[in-house]
C-alpha cells in the first residue's frame, strides 16, 4: 500500500535485500556502516523474520500460536516473544476500546500486530550497526524508517491511492524526525480482510484506506486497523486522540479525510 520514495544524490553506499515471508515481502534498504557488518546483521534480520513465521503464523499447525489456541502449550513455555506481542496486542486492544482484537471467530489471532511488530524489531536490529545513519524497511507496503538516507534529503514514503491504481494519495517526508513509520489498512489489495471486533464479521464502513503515521510501526499498524473497523467519522476523532499520531482516511465515495497535523508529514 505504499512505496519508498529516495533520493540518491550524497547519499552514503546502500545495502538493499528483498526478502518473502510471512505471506508478502520485506524489502531491506540499510545506508552507511561497514557493509560485511551490515550484511551480517540483515542475515540476522532475515532469519528473525523467517523465525516469526515459524512462531505465529497460524497456517502452520506446529506453530506456538496454533499449539497455543489449541491448549497444548502455555505461554510460559512459548517464546518469550510470544508473551511480548500478547501484552502489546493487549494494550491495543484496551487503547482502541475493543476495536483492535486479536480474537478471530473465537480463535487466538495475533496476526494483526506481529508483522508491524516484527518489522520495527528487524529495523532497529539494523539500526543498531556500527556507522548505519538510515534504514528503511518495508514490510509488505507498511514502512519503519530510522534515521536518514544521508544527503540532505530525508526518507519519503508515497502512500499508494486506493481508488487510482499507480497512483499516489500523498507522499510523506521523514523529515525532523529520527524514526516515523507508516501503515496502511484497506480493502484495495487483499478485499475484505479487516474484521468488526463486535460482530465477528467482515467490517462494513464507508472507508477503502486508512493510512497511519507515527514514530513505530508496531502501533501505527494496529491504529489504521482499528481506525477502519470504526468507520471514517468515528476513526478520524479517535485518531486524532492518539499523541504522535496523524492519518489519512479514503472514503469509498472518494472523500479524504486527515487528522488536523498531518500536512506537517506531507512533502
């Protein structure tokens, strides 16, 4: 749902990789460091990627989620990042008043928070090199930026228009801040996924997309999930609750919508 914009001029050597997990890919773009270090810690980051699949995919029968929803393990014996995303998605779940759940047709089902969990977990692993000044990561089109490509331009992130294929709904600058991710939720790409907390069945509302924007990924994604089960009027003042929050509504009438800061991350 959204695509990187760069740009390369003094920009500082770039390590970039694709990567398909998780159902989708993950593209890797890491500037500045030693690059056989950098390389080392995106091997790292690849591997933890693979090894969420292996833990929370609930197509897989031998995964702990799918062991776990069945009572043949606890949480204690799980990974403990097993118990991390169960008490982040916990506090989703409470700061969305509900509206965020990871209870499908009366099922355990974390999957609504664990890739933009377990993107922000890899790029900040990545962050962490010796000499790396940016990283861009971008999992299956929800985006967690750290730092800056270097140069005097900073990451932008251009949020694909639901109702336009090819098109962009707007473009979003990095710019002033160290980290900033962006998430979008909608129907465009995967039809009618996100599901009413309340009745257990695919959400109606007058949205196509909600795009999300704030400093880590793990909440920006949760945020513009709930935002769209609640509907363009009630999501738009919810959102405009959160702190560090701004978003982008598309009605299915082609109406937008956007919290009061936003145009501040425009650019």
């Amino acid at each position: 749902m959204a695509d990187t914009v760069t740009d390369s001029a003094q920009a500082p050597a770039a390590v970039r990789h694709a990567e398909e997990t998780m159902g989708t890919v993950f593209s890797f773009d890491v500037r500045g460091g030693e690059p056989a270090a950098v390389r080392a810690a995106l091997d790292e980051a690849v591997a933890g990627l693979h090894r969420v699949d292996e833990v929370f995919s609930t197509y897989r029968r031998d995964s702990q989620i799918s062991r776990l929803q069945r009572g043949e393990l606890t949480v204690a014996e799980c990974d403990p990042e097993v118990a991390e995303v169960l008490e982040l998605a916990a506090e989703a779940e409470r700061r969305s008043d509900g509206w965020f759940s990871t209870s499908y047709q009366g099922r355990l089902d974390p999957t609504g928070i664990v890739k933009g969990w377990a993107v922000e977990r890899a790029a900040r692993r990545l962050a962490d090199v010796p000499g790396v000044c940016g990283v861009n990561l971008n999992g299956g089109g929800d985006v967690q930026l750290l730092g800056t490509p270097g140069g005097q331009r900073p990451w932008r992130v251009g949020v694909s228009d639901p109702l336009r294929p090819g098109g962009l709904a707007a473009v979003v600058s990095a710019a002033g801040t160290a980290e900033l991710s962006v998430a979008t939720s909608g129907t465009a790409e995967r039809g009618d996924h996100i599901v009413d907390p309340r009745t257990g069945r695919s959400a109606v509302t007058d949205l196509v997309a909600v795009t999300v924007v704030g400093p880590r990924l793990t909440w920006v994604d949760c945020w513009a999930t709930a935002a769209f089960a609640m509907g363009s009027r009630e999501g738009l003042a919810w959102l405009e609750s959160l702190p560090d929050v701004e978003a982008l509504l598309i009605t299915a009438g082609d109406e937008v919508r956007c919290t009061g800061g936003l145009a501040a991350r425009l650019g």
